[in-house]
C-alpha cells in the first residue's frame, strides 16, 4: 500500500522548485510590526490574533 501511495505523488513534489520565497519563525503573544524572514528574502507585517475559548 506505501508503495501505492508513494506512486501517486507527482515526481516534481520532491524537487526544490524555485516557487520557494522565505520562512519565518515567529512566537509572540503581543508583538506587532514589519518581520524580516531568515534569510532576508522576504517580510510580512504581524498583529496580534485574539481566538475566544471554545
């Protein structure tokens, strides 16, 4: 069955295309602002998120 599943993921999944920009790594409770990526490529701007209790 693994080899059924590994079979029907396309080829080009393991590949490291091009498409990749930047990660960030991001733990705040209360931060906000303009964040730089890792390896500087890339920046998106953070406000905090209030989820209510279930």
């Amino acid at each position: 069955m693994v080899d059924a599943l590994l079979d029907a993921i396309p080829a080009n999944w393991w590949t490291d295309d091009p498409d990749y920009v930047e990660s960030w790594y991001t733990l705040a409770k209360s931060s906000s602002g303009r964040r730089n990526g890792a390896t500087g490529n890339g920046w998106m701007t953070v406000s905090p998120y209030h989820v209510p209790e279930l």
